[in-house]
C-alpha cells in the first residue's frame, strides 16, 4: 500500500506531535516565571507539570494521527476484501 493511499506521513506526524508540545510549552513558560517570582518552588512545581503536559500533548496527538490513519487503512482493507457471496 503506498503513503499516498493511506494519507499518513511521519513528517506530519512529527510536525504535528512538536507542535502540540510547543504550544504546551508556549503556555507554560510565562506560568513558570510568574511563579518563579513568588517562590522557586513553585516555579519548579509548574515547570515539572509543564513538562508532565508536554509528554500528555505529544502522546495525544500522535496517538490520535495513527489511530486514525490505521482505521483508514482497516477500511480501505475491508473495502476491498471479497465477501462470502464473491467465490461463486
């Protein structure tokens, strides 16, 4: 099956995943510095949970991309499987 047929590319996919967790980090980084300045720890606490968010993001993201490309894939598969009433 070519990659033109199924519409998946790992380029997307890795395009795709980065920037879910960009946007994570985009968000988080003023929240890290506006906690930074009341305490370190809190800073901290954010920053780790920022990081906890980025792993959740990419994970998503491309969990959802191939989960779709493979439902994709299964019907284009059964699309084309003979039925039991073809063998005559």
């Amino acid at each position: 099956m070519s990659n033109k047929a199924s519409g998946f590319s790992f380029i997307k996919l890795a395009l795709a995943s980065l920037s879910a967790g960009m946007a994570v980090l985009v968000v988080s980084l003023p929240l890290i510095w506006l906690g930074s300045k009341v305490t370190p720890w809190l800073g901290l606490i954010i920053g780790l949970a920022a990081i906890v968010g980025i792993v959740a993001a990419v994970g998503f993201v491309s969990n959802r991309m191939v989960e779709r490309a493979a439902a994709h894939i299964r019907e284009e598969r059964d699309a084309s499987a003979p039925g039991p009433l073809d063998n005559r």
